[in-house]
C-alpha cells in the first residue's frame, strides 16, 4: 500500500533503557536517545493536494504548542472539523469527527495520553474522478514546526541521525486494533487496508527520499478476483514490496519478515520493532536509480496511522510511543 506523491512530499517535508532491553540491546556499551518527544498535544493540518508552501499547515489544535500533528489524506469532505473537548472523569478528550475519519485524543492528568484514528470506507468513493482506486489515509507524526499551534518534537536535529552510525532503531508502541467491512458492505475494484509505522529516510547525496512502512496488519475487503485472492495470500505469505520504484521511493515491509506476526482484528500489543536490519535490507535490494549505500541515508521523519481502500472500517489507538536510536558503540 502506498502514498501518492504529494502526500510523500507532504510527508517529507512535514523510557529508553526498557525499550532497549526489551530487544537484548546492551545500551551500557551504547548510547541511547529518544528520537522525539512524546504525544500528548496535537494539532490537525489541512489535506489540499499540493499542499502549501512549507508543507500542510495546522488550524486546530488541543492546546498550544502541539508537539504532534495528524492529517487525513483524500477524504471527500476535505478537511477534518476542529477538535470539541470534554471530560471524562479526570481525563480531558478532544474529538475531531467527520463520516470519513475521526481522531480522539484522552489526555490524563499525570501527562500520558493515547489517541485514536478511525476511518470508515461506506463514506468514500470506490474510485477518484481519475478512475483509480482511492487511497484514504489517516497519519499521526511528530511536528518540525514552529508557528502559533505547533512547537518542535524531534529530540534530533534533521538530517543528523545517520543509519549506518546505529546499532539498532527501536519502534515502541502499544496499539489497539480493529478492521471490518464497512455499513452497508459493497465491493470495490480494491478493499484493502493496514495499520503502519513508517521512517522517512533521505540521501542528501542523491538528492533521494525513502519512504519505510511496515505493515502491522493486512485487512481484506469485497473486491473481486484476482485481487481478493491476492490480498487473502499476502495476509498468509507476506513480502515486501516497492510501491513507488522511482524518486521519491517507498516500501511496505510486513511485521512478520520482522519476526512478529500480524496483529489480528480486536488485539493489544505492545510493540518493539528494531527497524534497522530491515531497512538496511530494503535499501541494498533498492530498485534502480535508488541510492543503496547506506552511509548516505539519514533519518528525517516518523509517522504512524492507517490506509484503507474500498469498503473497510478501520480503528487504531496507540500509547506509549517512541522511536529510540542506538548507537554504536565507540571505540
């Protein structure tokens, strides 16, 4: 599953020591950082394809300085309305809903939070006024902005976290998940969705972009053979695959090649993902025209989210997230 290439665009311009356990990392030989901060303030960025100079731009937010920003992509509403709060208890919950996507943010007092992403495929078109199946996709990632809704969450400066200097990159998230066919059920030439967490990779050498997803699921909907059988095969035998094999370049790599297996519909887990063999991987079986040294692919980015086609209702919620960088150890 992929992004078309504004939202790439969009995109790219747009505790350690147990997250590091938790893979048997020896972090007192190596030192570890948080790559950015926590969610917990959030603000939502307008979906205009191109987007505007500088990048999607935000107009709501749960409160000042969000350090985290979600976008929906391809809704036919256009963009999400603006988050109404409430209480529930002593937790503040901040809900932005359209029939398309929705997101809800529960803030707690002690100043963890978790939010959620839904979508629901009976409100969107089968296809785009091109004719070709529509991608709906709905991502949360962490701001480099400065303005009067957003502060900055990378922990990092930009560009300086290269991957060939790691000895691991851990991805930490607890996440909720559910998929189902949409009300009322139809069939679309393509009915198919995943939960994602991706790196934004770039080459400033080659001037390239690297787009890294990794499926935590393969939900399967109505569409029609071969498709529907293809979708049912990739959920048993996965693999990955370069779903944009020119500039910028972007790969789906399946939990399971990372030794985990799919999470399934109305499952919790705790996830702790070392990206890097992985990645590596990808970027020495890159296509051609794709740089595959490694020592010129840095980290630039993070999201996390979904994307569906066709007639899906998908719901994700994630806590606890964390991207932790380990580096190798100095001689």
């Amino acid at each position: 599953m992929g992004l078309d290439h504004h939202r790439w665009k969009a995109l790219a311009v747009a505790s350690v020591t147990t997250a590091a356990t938790l893979l048997g990392v020896s972090v007192a030989s190596a030192t570890s950082r948080s790559m950015f901060k926590p969610p917990f303030d959030f603000s939502i960025r307008d979906s205009r394809q191109p987007p505007a100079p500088g990048g999607p731009r935000p107009y709501t937010a749960t409160g000042l300085n969000a350090a985290w920003s979600v976008i929906a992509w391809n809704i036919p509403g256009g963009d999400l309305p603006s988050f109404q709060r409430s209480k529930k208890g002593a937790d503040t919950i901040f809900v932005s809903h359209a029939a398309e996507a929705s997101v809800t943010v529960e803030q707690q007092p002690d100043g963890q939070a978790r939010y959620s992403l839904s979508q629901d495929g009976a409100a969107l078109p089968c296809n785009t006024s091109e004719g070709r199946p529509r991608e709906s996709d709905l991502f949360a990632h962490p701001n480099e902005a400065q303005n009067k809704f957003e502060t900055n969450a990378h922990l990092a400066k930009t560009g300086s976290v290269k991957i060939n200097n790691l000895a691991s990159l851990i991805s930490v998230a607890t996440l909720s998940y559910s998929a189902r066919l949409s009300v009322p059920h139809r069939e679309c030439p393509v009915a198919q969705g995943a939960a994602v967490i991706a790196l934004i990779l770039r080459d400033p050498v080659d001037r390239q972009t690297l787009f890294y997803q990794v499926e935590l699921s393969q939900a399967c909907g109505l569409q029609p053979d071969p498709r529907a059988a293809r979708c049912e095969h990739l959920a048993k035998v996965p693999r990955p695959n370069f779903f944009a094999r020119t500039a910028p370049f972007g790969i789906d790599d399946p939990l399971p090649l990372h030794g985990q297996p799919f999470l399934s519909n109305g499952e919790t887990k705790k996830l702790s993902i070392d990206l890097l063999p992985r990645m590596k991987a990808a970027i020495a079986a890159g296509p051609e025209g794709m740089s595959r040294d490694p020592s010129h692919w840095t980290v630039t980015g993070y999201y996390n989210g979904q994307i569906i086609f066709g007639g899906l209702r998908m719901e994700t919620t994630w806590a606890n997230v964390s991207l932790i960088a380990v580096d190798k150890k100095q001689d």
